[in-house]
C-alpha cells in the first residue's frame, strides 16, 4: 500500500512538473517568429521626407495585427524614404516602438 501511494505521488508530481513546463514554454516558435518579421504589401501614396513619414496604403500587417487600410507611418530612418515615392508598390516592414508604428524596412515590391 505504502509503495502503490509513493508510486502515484511520484507520478502526479511528475505530470505537474510536465504541465508547469509547458505553460512556461515559449509561447512563439521560431516559424512564428520568422513570420513576425515578414514584409506586409502596399502601394506609396505620399512620401514626407522633411517629417520623416510615409503614407502607405496596406493590406494587413501581421507583425503588429493590423488590419487593412491607409496610413502614415514614421520611419526609423529618413534615407528609407529615397527608395519610394508615391505610386509606388511596395513590401515593407513595420514594428510598433514606444506605441507607435514605424516603417523599419520598406523597398519596391518587384
């Protein structure tokens, strides 16, 4: 009886030990992480390269959960914005830094 109690103490601290592990697993894979970091499609509609911003009309945006539509964007770096002009399509990415989205890589989708 003392052996069939230890034996199922063991085990039930062994699948709690599994289940924690799991619920601290990292909740993204690396292919979710890859696709994080994938370019979204747009087309340039006007480019400010005196306010360092661009407005872009996009399909969706998965790396911030953005859904279609047209908007400005700063971006990180200004020399970005000599790539496009307006009329352009493009793929580009966009990260959200300090609450705000911001174009980090943009070039002419081909």
């Amino acid at each position: 009886m003392k052996r069939t109690f230890t034996a199922l103490l063991l085990s039930t601290v062994a699948a709690v030990a599994a289940a924690q592990h799991q619920h601290h697993a990292p909740a993204t894979t690396p292919a979710a992480q890859a696709a994080s970091t994938d370019f979204a499609e747009g087309e340039v509609r006007k480019v400010d390269k005196a306010a360092g911003k661009v407005i872009i009309k996009h399909g969706e945006i998965r790396s911030v959960n953005m859904g279609p539509m047209t908007m400005m964007f700063d971006v990180k770096s200004p020399a970005l914005l000599d790539k496009v002009v307006a009329g352009d399509k493009v793929k580009f990415r966009v990260e959200e830094i300090k609450g705000d989205y911001v174009v980090t890589a943009i070039e002419k989708a081909k």
